[in-house]
C-alpha cells in the first residue's frame, strides 16, 4: 500500500478554520504546492469541505480539511455553518486563520477550540499591508503558536510544516493496534471468516491494519478461516500466544483455543486503538438492564447496502431481540449520521470503526458520556453476551 493508498481514518485530520475570504483555500494550495481549493475574492467560494490527502515530510500522511467561512450569511450559509461545526469532531490539529481588524468571530472560535483541548495553530493572513494593531491583539489572547505569514508565499510552507511537527501528540508515531499484547517472535493466529462482507479477493480493512502491525512487531503470523482452525492450530509447534478473531464466530473460537492461548478479536483492538475500550466494557452490562420499551443505536462507520447476516444490521440485532424480545426498539445509523440528541437510547453499540479517526470516534464517546448514555462497540457485545468476555484480552 503506498502513502497515497493510505485510508484518511489513518491520516493526520488537519482542519483549517477562518472567516471567508481570510485565505483558508490560499493556505490549502500553499501547503500542497498546486491548486486544490478554488481561491476567488468572492466570499463564499468554499461551500463544502474540501478534503485533501497528501504526505507531510515528518509527519506522515495527513488530511486537509479547508472547510466554509464561520461567517456565512443566510440560509445556505447556515448550512454550510453547521458542516464546518462537524468538522471539528474529526480535527486533529486545527488551522485558525485571522485576516481582518474584527476578530471577535475568531475569538469565539479559538476559545471552542481550545476547549476541545485540539492541538491549535492560529495564522494572521498578511495579505496586504500588515496590521499591528490586530497582530497585538491576537498575541494577547493566543499567546502561542501564532504566525504572521503571507499565505501566498510557499516559503512560508517550512515554517508552517515545523510548526505542526511541534503540535503533534508526543505518542503520535508510536501507536499501535496490538503491539501492546505481544513480543517479538510470537505466534499469532489470525481467524477471518471470508464471507459476503468481505470483497471477493480482499481482506477488510482491520484485517489488513492488523496483519501490518503484527509483522512491524516482528510477529510469526498464520491466517485461517473459521472451517478450519483446527487444522490450523495443529501446524503450531506448541500454541499460539494470541488469537485474533472476527467477533462473529467467537464463540466457535472460544470453545476450540489452546488454554495456554489469549483471545481477542479484530473489533475489539479497534476499539482500544480508536475507542474508550474501557468506557465499553463497563457499558455492555447495561444490556442487561434492557427492556422490550428499551431503544439502541447501532452506529457503523462504513456506508453499504444491507448483507444478508450483516452484523450490525442482521446478527445483532438477533442477538439482542433473542435475549429482550422482539419488540426492542433498535435504530441503525451509518457513516456521519451519528445524533447529537443521544437522549432517547438506553445503549449505543458502534462499529469497529476501522474508517474513522480515533479523534472522531472519540467525540462520539464524550458526547454519550456527556449525556449519560452508555456505550459499547459490536465485539464488546458479543463477547458480553456469549459470557466470554472475561476471558477476552484488550
């Protein structure tokens, strides 16, 4: 897979926030040293989020957001207001840009900002002739990680990639998906069931990440299916150190693992790696608080059409129905389509959430802790309710 083939829920989001025409397009093109967003003096040129992925030397591969001017004006533009607003959930490090004598606008965003506790670069835009004034101003509330840049300039395009490097989490290039449950030489059995789910001749995505990460840990990595693991435990010398599942056959795996060998699943090292794991385990009880006037959401990630024995659409929702009866109330949402108002569910069960951005995913955990609704994710289910999840390793 090539830097360019990276998925974006991988990426560095780097948001770029500012009045319209304060040059948030300029900067976009800048930093990608070619046209990307279009750049007009008419206001409002930008409506949607444009999105672009690129490689920043030092950093790695990284997102750009360059998202509508906060001061929209009318209908539309409330609009395209709002979506700017989501961006936010999505943001790793943001881009604040000032470029005129009324900051208040920019005040209010900085401070938003800042209590989302993002990472935060703010930029007076010296487009024209430089503005003492308002760059004293600004000093005095933003204090650092404040430049004075002409944004047309691509010298500047060092100066500001440094400055990014600085605002990086100190454990940024060090995460991992399971690095933290083995060493060195350590078998490993993964067990992916290839079904409808999986596009023939391709593995999905947490498979692929997994398998990745497991060989840059210098881990011995075998691969079966769920027909036939026995078959493949007898090919290991003595038992593998853990095994990998698809949260869908684990009981199956549960019941035929070596003593010796721990177990998790795909799912549930997603939701330590890009989730609140423990905020999920200590969730999954409320199902069994559950009643048939009870209401779920079942949130994924991915947008596709229902599958036939689709997990989040079809096994889950069996499972749950088997246990409360069928007269639960569940409702599916998908991609971005995530409530603001959590307050009529009694449980939420995400995804894996293999496409998205662990600072994504995590704004949806504060939003329902915020609300005091519990939430879980689809492997901390399965495992809760087919009573291994005791015996499950995160």
């Amino acid at each position: 897979m090539s830097l360019n083939d990276t998925p974006n829920a991988f990426r560095l989001h780097i948001a770029i926030y500012g009045k319209r025409n304060s040059g948030k397009s300029t900067f976009l093109n800048m930093m990608c040293g070619h046209d990307v967003s279009m750049v007009s003096s008419i206001a409002g040129t930008t409506t949607d989020p444009v999105i672009k992925a690129m490689e920043l030397h030092g950093i790695g591969p990284v997102v750009f957001y360059d998202t509508a001017g906060f001061d929209d004006e009318g209908e539309l533009g409330h609009l395209r207001v709002e979506k700017t607003k989501k961006v936010i959930d999505k943001t790793d490090i943001a881009i604040l840009l000032f470029h005129d004598t009324d900051i208040t606008q920019e005040r209010i965003w900085f401070q938003n900002l800042k209590k989302r506790q993002i990472p935060l670069l703010c930029i007076y835009n010296q487009m024209n002739e430089r503005n003492q004034n308002v760059i004293d101003e600004i000093s005095s509330f933003v204090k650092e990680n404040f430049l004075v840049a002409d944004l047309k300039d691509v010298n500047n395009r060092e100066i500001i990639r440094s400055h990014l490097l600085r605002l990086l989490p100190s454990d940024y290039h060090n995460t991992s998906i399971v690095g933290h449950l083995v060493k060195e030489n350590d078998a490993v059995l993964l067990v992916m069931p290839q079904d409808i789910q999986a596009p023939k001749g391709r593995l999905i995505l947490p498979q692929v990440q997994t398998i990745r990460d497991l060989l840059d840990h210098h881990c011995i990595v075998q691969s079966c299916t769920a027909d036939n693991i026995d078959q493949a435990l007898e090919t290991f010398k003595k038992p593998p150190q853990l095994i990998i599942t698809d949260s869908q056959v684990f009981p199956l795996v549960y019941a035929k693992k070596p003593a010796q060998s721990q177990l998790t699943s795909f799912s549930i090292l997603f939701a330590k790696y890009k989730g609140d794991i423990d905020y999920y385990v200590e969730s999954a009880c409320a199902i069994d608080h559950l009643t048939v006037n009870s209401h779920v959401l079942i949130a994924e990630a991915c947008t596709h059409a229902p599958l036939s024995e689709d997990i989040g659409r079809v096994k889950i929702p069996r499972l749950l129905r088997q246990k409360i009866g069928n007269d639960l109330k569940i409702t599916m949402v998908s991609g971005t389509d995530f409530p603001d108002d959590l307050s009529s569910y009694d449980l939420i069960i995400h995804c894996g959430a293999c496409m998205f951005s662990k600072t994504y995913v995590l704004s949806r955990v504060e939003k329902a802790k915020q609300q005091g609704i519990p939430m879980t994710n689809y492997g901390v289910t399965i495992a809760y309710m087919k009573h291994i999840l005791d015996d499950v390793v995160y």
